[in-house]
C-alpha cells in the first residue's frame, strides 16, 4: 500500500494533538491500520502502547514487519481481525483510523483494493458502533475522511452522541478547494475547533504549514 499524503496529514495532525497533553491516554487504537503508517506516526510522538486492527491479512503482516523494524516496537502491536468481532484489549483512551472512504462509489474490480478504498467490509455505522465499543467512555477519536463523505459521518456521529471538537480541512493547493477532512470527536460537547491546510502554495511548492507540520516525518523537509 502506497503512502498517501492526506494519510501523513491526518497520522501528523493527530500526534501533534496527542502530544499537545490535551488528553490523558493509555492505550491506542488504530481501526484499519494497513501497513500500519498511523500507529508509527503516533508512536514516534507518543510513549503509549498502539494496538493496530487489520483484516487484510497481507497488509497485517507488512505492518508487524514495518513494526519490528522501527524504534517504538516494544509498544506497538498488530492483530489480524475484523474489528466487528474484536472483544479484548480495551477500553482505549483514543482511536485513530482512516477507514474506507466510499460507501457509493464505482468499484475497481480489484478485490483488496475495493477493501481498502470503499466501504465494502465495514461501513460508517459499523465503524461507529466498533469505536463505541472499543473507546473508553473519557476518550477521543480522530477519523480522515474526504471532504464530502466528512459530513455525513459527521452527522451519523452526532446521532450516537459523538461531538466533533476539533477539525482540520484539507486543500490540495491554495487554488483548490477542501478535499479531505481529519476531526478528533468526543462525546463531551464544546465547539468546534476549525483549522485549515493547504498542501501546496500558488507556485506548487510546499506550504510553511505543511512543512512544519510533515516536518518530523519527511526526511526531506
């Protein structure tokens, strides 16, 4: 599985929160982990111990791998499963997870691709009550979603008592406009904190922003 930027986006965004101390965690949970880009991200910033959830039992393999190999495998941990029928290991104080984007949409035809990019296993509703399950009853939860697919869950979550407190738009360029969206939800209520991110400038050169916020993870930054 490639590396997607709005991927890095949300991992960076997140850890950033987590390490700000905003919110007191113990254990972490990362729903859809892939090869596990999320759980690394948030485990470089962070001294907690990440439980990543994978069906595909390729992609759980490689991030096992990509696990051992790095600095932070002492807390950081795969299991193959569907997160439908996951009972043990919780409650988590936050969840990350970059779930499938599309509940309606044209299929590639390619079985584990379809998996990955739409919604065909674990739809939004799923997703929610799996987080509900899973998270402890003072946690948080960050979700990237593209923009449009952003709102409805939004609104789904809100129906199951879940309040959007923080939210980061994403832009491919200053020229475009909103493409992505990471939120943190909680089912504390308070306002909702909105922030913005543009990838790239007017001369298709990084942004300051994006640079500074990919800066601990981009060798080349």
């Amino acid at each position: 599985m490639k590396v997607c930027t709005d991927a890095c986006i949300q991992g960076a965004f997140t850890a950033q929160y987590l390490a700000s101390g905003s919110l007191t965690v113990s254990a972490i949970l990362d729903i859809g982990a892939g090869t596990g880009l999320l759980s690394l991200m948030v485990a470089q910033q962070i001294a907690v111990p990440v439980t990543a959830v994978e069906l595909d039992p390729g992609a759980a393999m490689q991030a096992a791998a990509n696990f051992q190999a790095s600095p932070w495998a002492d807390r950081l941990m795969v299991t193959q499963q569907d997160i439908r029928k996951m009972t043990a290991g919780g409650p988590f104080d936050f969840i990350i997870t970059n779930p499938p984007f599309y509940e309606t949409a044209l299929k590639s035809g390619h079985a584990q691709k379809d998996q990955a990019m739409h919604a065909t296993n674990l739809g939004y509703e799923e997703l929610l009550a799996a987080i509900d399950r899973q998270l402890a009853p003072g946690g948080e939860c960050s979700v990237l979603l593209p923009y449009v697919q952003f709102e409805l869950f939004r609104e789904l979550a809100s129906a199951k008592g879940y309040h959007l407190r923080k939210v980061l738009l994403v832009k491919q360029s200053v020229r475009h406009g909103y493409f992505r969206a990471v939120g943190i939800f909680s089912r504390a209520a308070g306002d909702t904190h909105t922030t913005e991110l543009s990838v790239y400038d007017e001369n298709n050169r990084y942004t300051p922003a994006f640079e500074n916020l990919l800066r601990p993870y981009y060798l080349k930054l």
